[in-house]
C-alpha cells in the first residue's frame, strides 16, 4: 500500500489488531471444549475461518471503498451464522468471536463515514446487533464480553461520525474556497473587459478627433483590440462555466491533478500520490495546472506535454513540459503566466516559466509543510 507515512501506519496497526484479535480467537478456541458427537467435528471443518475470512474482508473495504455495505453484510452474516449455530446445535464448539468483532466495527465506522445517513444508521444498528449478540449467546451474560463489546460499538460509532464530520468541513471549505476564486475571476473578467472596451472608444474618438488619419488603419486597430479582448473573456468565461473541472473534493493531490491534466499523461511520484491537499492549495494547483495546459494547447506548435509531480528538497514540484516554445513568447511569459506567479506566490512558493531545451516548462513550488499529509 502506497501513500503518506500517516496513512501507512493506520493501514499496518489495523492489519496488527486483526492478527492480534485471530491470535486471541485461537488461545480461547484451544482453552474451549472440544467438539463432540457427529456434528461437532462437522461444524468444525464447515465454520473454522469465520475470524480470519471477516478480516480479511474488512481489509478489503480500504481497495473497494464503494462496496462498504456488501463488505459489511458478509462479515455481519458470517458472525451472526456462527452466533447461531452456538446457540441452536446441541454441543456445537464455540467459536470465539473477537476478531468477527473488530471487523464488523472497523466496516461500521467506514460506513458511518462515508455512506448516506440512512444507510448508514441502518449499519450501524445491526453492527450493534452482531456484536453484542455473538458473545451473550456464545459466552452467556456473564461474561464481560458483552460489556467490551457494546462499548467498542460505541466507540467505533463515534469514531465514524467524528471522520464523516471532518470530511464534511473538508468539503465545505473546498466549496468557500472555490466560490472565492469564481469571484476573483469574475472581478478579472470585469477588468479585462472594461480595459479592452476603453482601449476602443480610445481609439474611435481619436478616430474622430483627427480626420486626416487613415480610416482603414483605424479600423483595423480597433478589430485587433476588439479580437484581444473577445479572445480574453472567452478564456475567462471557460474557466467560470459551472461545468468546468474543479478540484476532486477528495482533496488527494494525485486525484487533483489527473482531474485538471485530463488526457495529458500524469506521473505522480509514489511518495506524494496520496497527500491531503488544503482546499487553498488544491484549488490553486488545479488552476496553475490548467493554465499552463491551456497555454501549451493554444500558443505553442507543441505534440506532446507532459505533467509530473515530486517531492524535492522539502517541496512540492509541478512541472508541465511540452515540446514546442510558444510563437513569440516573452522568456518571462505573458498575463497567465502572470496570474499562475500570483496564485504560486500568495502560497509562499515560486512559479517559473520558458523555455526548456527544445521545448516550454512550468515548474510551481509549494513548501511540503504548507500541505501537511493527513491519515484515514
């Protein structure tokens, strides 16, 4: 499993518990009767990996987050099968039902999560249900498993509902942070339209103010501005159309950026490929990404770009190459490059741009601790 070292050490102490919790299973299995009669022996080869097999299905739920649901039904069922046949067949062994247990909660909280409220209470009732149930009747009241048992559902519930909550913060703020920059933009586009429209009655009423100019010179001043300006909001209103691609409100920089690259080819290094973005710096990247896409496709002979991100002494590093310099390009860029420097900058990073070889490059530094990785 690849990711941040915090998502790493969740994933490896989950993995421990489940193989603590089998371990467990098997002492109190060798300390439990021993199976007697015909259907004891049979029962034994039918529901021995009851444990192991819910574990391993509770692991899954991190590879198919989508199918938390039929991953919790399967486990659920296995532990309320081996519930029941401990306590309807006579002298049937008892199966421990520690790690059946953990990993119904470890499915509950996912669900309690990620899945819609109703669904999720659903789960979450018969989790408690499974849990509490399978020691009663396998171990009787008076044991204190029970007790643990309904104490960790407890926990696990909170535990589900403090992440769901988070994730929602998460969300909203990446929408606060979207409407900002909708806004900036739309002040950008105001601007940008009221300076090319000013450009032009401009030049009329010196049109006017001197008629020995020539007509057709005049004429063709105010095409080129009128053409500037009408090449200039159709940029912008590209990027403030509601369906323009946004930010994956995942806020995973490897998700960000092939949503923004689109069909351009992407290498995320290995150790940045799952980093939690805030919304400031996700929502920035997005657009730098986009920009400089942008520009490779319209103002260079390029035909190939390419887009990769690293890690490099303590930074994030975008870099966008392609294979064609843009046709009379200033090394230091024009009024995008001068938009992406800005949104670079106000993260404490730097933005670079020209050309590269035989070909344009974009590079755009964050500082790491800027983009602190977060677990599960």
């Amino acid at each position: 499993m690849t990711g941040t070292p915090a998502r790493r050490s969740v994933f490896v102490a989950e993995v421990v518990a489940l193989v603590v919790a089998v371990v467990v299973d098997a002492v109190l299995a060798v300390d439990g009767d021993a199976p007697r009669g015909v259907l004891g022996p049979l029962l034994t080869m039918v529901v021995p990996y009851a444990g192991e097999a819910a574990a391993v299905l509770a692991v899954l739920r991190r590879r198919f987050p989508r199918r938390i649901e039929l991953l919790a039904g399967a486990v659920i069922a296995l532990s309320l099968a081996g519930t029941a046949v401990a306590g309807l067949v006579e002298r049937a062994p008892v199966r421990p039902p520690v790690t059946e247990v953990l990993a119904v909660l470890l499915l509950a909280a996912a669900g309690c999560r990620r899945l819609p409220p109703a669904r999720a209470a659903v789960l979450a009732t018969a989790a408690c249900v499974t849990v509490v149930l399978a020691p009663v009747v396998r171990y009787g009241l008076d044991s204190l498993f029970p007790v643990a048992a309904a104490l960790a559902w407890g926990a696990a519930l909170a535990l589900g509902l403090i992440l769901r909550d988070a994730d929602a913060r998460h969300r909203r703020e990446l929408d606060r942070v979207r409407n900002e920059d909708r806004l900036q933009l739309a002040r950008d586009l105001h601007d940008l339209v009221a300076h090319h429209v000013t450009g032009i009655v401009v030049r009329t009423r010196a049109a006017q103010a001197v008629p020995s100019q020539d007509p057709a010179e005049v004429y063709d001043d105010i095409e080129h501005a009128a053409a500037e300006a009408l090449t200039a909001t159709r940029g912008l209103v590209g990027v403030l159309r509601s369906d323009a691609p946004l930010p994956s409100p995942s806020l995973v920089l490897g998700d960000v950026v092939r949503a923004a690259a689109g069909e351009t080819p992407v290498h995320v290094a290995t150790e940045v490929e799952a980093m939690r973005l805030p919304p400031q710096v996700s929502v920035a990247l997005h657009r730098v990404l986009m920009e400089a896409l942008t520009n490779a496709r319209r103002h260079s002979r390029a035909t190939s770009t390419r887009v990769a991100v690293r890690s490099e002494e303590g930074d994030l590093v975008l870099e966008v190459d392609n294979d064609g310099v843009p046709s009379g390009a200033p090394a230091e860029g024009g009024h995008g490059i001068a938009g992406m420097t800005e949104r670079i900058t106000a993260l404490g990073g730097e933005l670079t741009a020209g050309p590269h070889g035989d070909g344009w490059r974009v590079t755009a530094r964050v500082p790491e601790d800027f983009v602190p990785p977060r677990g599960i």
